[in-house]
C-alpha cells in the first residue's frame, strides 16, 4: 500500500502536499464482513442440500461464493489503486483498474466539505470526506477512507477561505439557493 503523508500543519503553503496516499483499507471491512457472513450461512445451505440429497445446489452455492470472493479482492484492489493528493493548488484523484482516470479541481473552487464517518470508522481513526465544488463537470467528490478527516476538513476549508481571499474570487451561485 502506498505511504500516507499526514497533515503537515493548518497553514499551507503551495510547496507543500497536505495530503499523499490511498484510501485506508478498512473502508473496506463492511464488505469483508458481508462476505465472510455469506460464505458462513452459503456452507450451511451447501451441507443442508448435501445432506438431503439436493446435488444440484452445492455447485451453485460455489458459483455464487466465488462471485463474491471476486468482487471483495476487486474492491480492496480499486481501493489500494486509488490515489489522493491534495496540495497546496488543487485536489487530484487518481483510480481505476481497467480504465485510468486522473480528475483535479482547483482549490479556491471548493464550496463546502464535510465529514461523515459512521461509528466504527472513528474508532479506526477515518472517515469520508465530501467536498462540493463549483466546477461543472465533478461537483461532489466523496473521498471514503481519508485518515484524520475532521483535521483535514478544518485544515482545508480554513486554506480555501484564506486562498479565495488572497485571490479576490468570489463566489456566486446561479440556480441554487
């Protein structure tokens, strides 16, 4: 897995990266539980059917135990190519397996960011962090499995405020209210 930068400090600079690094990989527990929990009451199907001289269900439990044990190593894989920068310019994602995609807003275009992390995402010390931009093409970018994310929420909206008036941007929003 790639190495994390943390937080350098609350004041940033345009040298310095705030933030390098994948998502964490217990984003990706909820769907390790699911599996192992389906694998559990699959195996319990498999030998109930065997038992009762059902042959033809213990090759679809297979089948179907397969499938979900593809898609969890897809998941944490999509997880461990993603990357995340944010610098002192602008927000980069970077992700896919198949089909690489690379997309960045400028920072002085973020509006709001926002913290959500259920409760056993802050025992783990992670969380999601939404940012909503004014940029036309991408405005929600939901970033799941960000570490110390209340930090860098403080962090980057007090950059962003002090970016948006060291620039003289302002900020008009047509068509919301």
């Amino acid at each position: 897995m790639r190495e994390r930068s943390a937080l350098v400090s609350s004041r940033w600079d345009h040298n310095r990266i705030a933030f390098s690094g994948s998502p964490v990989w217990m984003v990706n527990l909820p769907g390790m539980v699911r599996c192992f929990a389906s694998s559990l009451l699959l195996s319990i199907v498999a030998n109930y059917a065997a038992l009762h001289g059902w042959l033809w269900i213990s090759p679809v439990c297979l089948v179907v135990l397969a499938w979900l044990l593809l898609l969890l190593v897809y998941r944490i894989w999509e997880t461990d190519q993603t990357h995340i920068v944010i610098d002192g310019a602008r927000l980069t994602w970077q992700g896919g397996i198949v089909t690489r995609r690379v997309v960045s807003v400028e920072l002085y275009r973020i509006q709001n960011v926002e913290v959500r992390s259920d409760w056993w995402e802050r025992i783990f010390g992670f969380g999601t962090l939404v940012v909503e931009s004014s940029d036309v093409n991408h405005p929600l970018w939901i970033l799941p499995g960000m570490p110390d994310v209340e930090r860098l929420r403080d962090a980057l909206t007090e950059y962003v405020v002090t970016m948006r008036n060291t620039m003289g941007v302002r900020e008009f929003n047509v068509g919301q209210v």
